[in-house]
C-alpha cells in the first residue's frame, strides 16, 4: 500500500465512522461545523503522527508504505496528511447527514400525576 492509498483510506474511514456509526454519529452530529472539522483535522494529525512514529519503529514498513524516518520522510507524510484531510472532507461533504435539530433537548419536568394512587385507595375503602 502507497503512502498516498493510506492516506486516502484514512481520511476516508474517519469521515464514514463519525457518519454512519450511531453513538458516534449521534454525538459529532450535535457539535458546530467548526468544531467538527477541527476534531477531523486533529484525529488525522494523531494518526499521521502515529504512522511517522510506526515507521521510525519500523513497523509500517510491512505494510508496504515507504515512509522514511528523516525530514524528507517527514515532509512526505504532511503531504499525506493535507490528501487525507481533503479526502476526509470530501466523503463527509457526500455522505448522507440526519436532518435532526442541532438545539439540545430541554428536559422540562412535571408535576407528578398521583391520582391513580387515590383512586385505588378509594376502592379498598369501600
């Protein structure tokens, strides 16, 4: 796998995860729009830092992606991560959203209904 096919597959199994995935969707969905491209742009830096830190370990090497442990590799993988970053928005711009309220739920309280209580203490009495 190329460094650049890794990119794309990261970018792109992010956006399907927080669009499709219920608990993760029902959370991400509520938050602004800029808040969730910076949660984007974070977890791709991670995972981008994350494959550097493979290949200085030697990991991803058997996985096939030529990325190399110095400044050249480095400023391979933020190109990378900038094709991972327009991948991600790409596939969340096309992705299928719920048109649900962006405004929370207000929790309004009742009074509690207790006359069905009364009512049984009425027909032991008789």
């Amino acid at each position: 796998m190329s460094a650049e096919s890794l990119s794309l597959v990261t970018g792109t199994l992010l956006s399907l995860i927080f669009s499709y995935v219920p608990g993760i969707h029902n959370s991400y969905s509520i938050l602004e729009p800029t808040m969730k491209r910076l949660i984007m742009l974070g977890l791709l830096i991670v995972v981008s830092g994350s494959i550097y830190g493979l290949s200085c370990l030697g990991w991803v090497q058997e996985w096939g992606v030529a990325i190399t442990c110095n400044q050249s590799g480095l400023m391979a993988l933020i190109r990378q991560t900038a094709i991972a970053i327009i991948a991600n928005q790409s596939i969340y711009a096309i992705s299928p959203h719920n048109k649900k309220s962006n405004d929370p739920v207000e929790f309004k309280p009742t009074e509690p209904n207790y006359s069905w209580l009364l009512e049984k203490s009425n027909d032991t009495k008789e």
